[in-house]
C-alpha cells in the first residue's frame, strides 16, 4: 500500500472514529460487562433526557479517542440530528500509527464535513500538492464499502446520534445513578451501566452494534439540570485493542449549517485510489 492510498483509508476511518466519539460505539471492558438489574428510579429520568437531547437538535461537540496504539485523536465542532445526521469537526492526530503515517504526508489535522450523502476531508496544502492539488477528499456513503466493512460504518453514519448514548443505557439492563457531579461548569446527574448489545429491545440500534463487531460496552454519562447529555466515556475492547471515547456537548440548539466544498477543489476518494493504481475494493 502506497503512502498516498495509506492517508486515504486513515482519513476515513479517523472521520468515522471522530464522530463516533462523539455519538456511540463500543464493546465490553473486562469484568465490567456482567449485568445487574437496573435501578428504578434512574430509568424515567433518562427516558427524559433521551427525550431531550434529541429534540434538541444540535450542539457543540468535543472528545477524545485512543484506539490502542493505532490512532489517538481529539474533535471539535458543532454537529444537527433533526433530519439525518450532518455537521463539521476539527480533528487533531495525536499519535498512533496512523498519526505517524498522516505526519508523513504533512497532515497534522483535518476538517470534516458529514452530509446526508457523503463527508469531505480537507486534507491541508501539503497533501493536495502530492495529488493533484484539491484539497478535499469526497466518501460517498454507498462508497465506502470498498474500504472493507464500510457498509455497516456508513449505516452508523447517518444513523448514529448523541441521544442514542442515553438509549443505550435505558436498553441496557444494568444502569444505576451514582450521584451529583460538577462537569464543565455544569451540575449533573452521573449514570453508569454495561450494555450488552444482544440484550438491546432497539432492533435497529442492535443490529448496527453488531455489525459493527460491538457485543457489549461500558458507559457512564451525565445529564444536566435541563435533561441534556453533558458528557459521556465509552471503554472498550475490540479485535484492534483498547478504545477509550470521551465526548462532551455543549451550546444545544446553536446554528448548523454545512456546506458543500466547491467541486474544483474536491476528489472523490475512489477516483484517488483509481489513480494511484488501487483497487478500492
């Protein structure tokens, strides 16, 4: 694999990771995946705020991921879920390998923008003087499966949002409330639980998960004064190692409007991997 058809696959799966991160994945950590029964009082509470956070809308995102010793990366920005999932981040590489294979290229972070058909990568100055000169990668949704198992990712695209973190724990049988805790300024209710997905009532929800590879995780989130996410931590283990995702949100209802790049500044990512001789697939 040529360094080029490399940053094209990092690009993508640190588009998918950055979101992701910021909405929901997963699988169990170690012993914390056993099931107890859920606590009574926490679950109206969270029917509220699933309520809430999706009735909300948008908001203002910023996480953290590390996946092993694969990729580290942060995300910044504003995402909407009214009608299908749309948005724009910063991310930053902060290690990893695949940090180290995008440094060599001369990218340090990139901008992506999540449509309701495709996301677009700006890749940064050095990088489009090596292909071209266009800045944005385009990934068509129904694309993606030629990266391998991109099916079910773009699925998780356009299905995925914040409030779904909340759902997760209402499905998962074994939440309980811990107690009050400031976070960003904030005061908020602390819930913890583990999901195991095969146990998730949501059908669709479970059969994302699972094609995803996902069979449990561990969650804990806060919910604030107006019944809205705060913050949430995901930690899981999966065939690539250890995931740890931390998200906070913030600004609920903020203007979101996404763009488009201008056509002769983007490159659909196929055509990218055409001309360095790849086959996608």
């Amino acid at each position: 694999m040529n360094r080029t058809t490399a940053a094209v696959r990092v690009a993508a799966v640190a588009a998918l990771t950055g979101l992701a991160a910021c909405t929901s994945s997963g699988a169990p950590d170690g012993p914390e995946a056993g099931r107890t029964a859920s606590a009574p009082a926490a679950l109206p509470a969270l029917r509220t705020a699933e309520r809430s956070t999706q009735q909300a809308g948008t908001a203002r995102v910023r996480s953290t991921t590390v996946m092993g010793s694969q990729l580290s990366l942060t995300a910044d920005g504003l995402l909407a879920w009214r009608e299908g999932l749309s948005g724009s981040l910063t991310l930053r590489y902060t290690g990893g390998t695949a940090a180290t294979t995008m440094r060599g290229l001369g990218v340090t972070s990139m901008e992506a923008r999540y449509l309701h058909d495709a996301y677009y990568a700006r890749m940064g100055d050095a990088f489009a003087a090596k292909t071209g000169g266009r800045h944005w990668l385009r990934y068509g949704y129904e694309d993606l499966k030629s990266l391998g198992g991109g099916a079910d990712l773009a699925e998780q695209m356009r299905s995925t949002t914040p409030d779904q973190s909340v759902r997760l724990l209402l499905d998962s049988g074994d939440v309980r409330a811990v107690g009050e805790e400031t976070v960003d300024g904030r005061t908020t209710t602390h819930y913890s639980g583990t999901v195991a997905v095969g146990a998730v009532t949501d059908a669709g929800l479970r059969q994302r998960l699972q094609s995803a590879g996902v069979t449990g995780e561990s969650l804990d989130i806060w919910i604030d004064g107006k019944n809205l996410l705060v913050k949430k931590v995901e930690k899981s283990s999966t065939a690539g190692g250890k995931v740890t995702q931390t998200a906070h949100y913030s600004d609920y209802g903020v203007k979101v409007a996404v763009h488009k790049p201008p056509a002769a500044d983007t490159q659909d990512f196929t055509a990218l991997l055409s001309q360095s001789g790849t086959n996608p697939s």
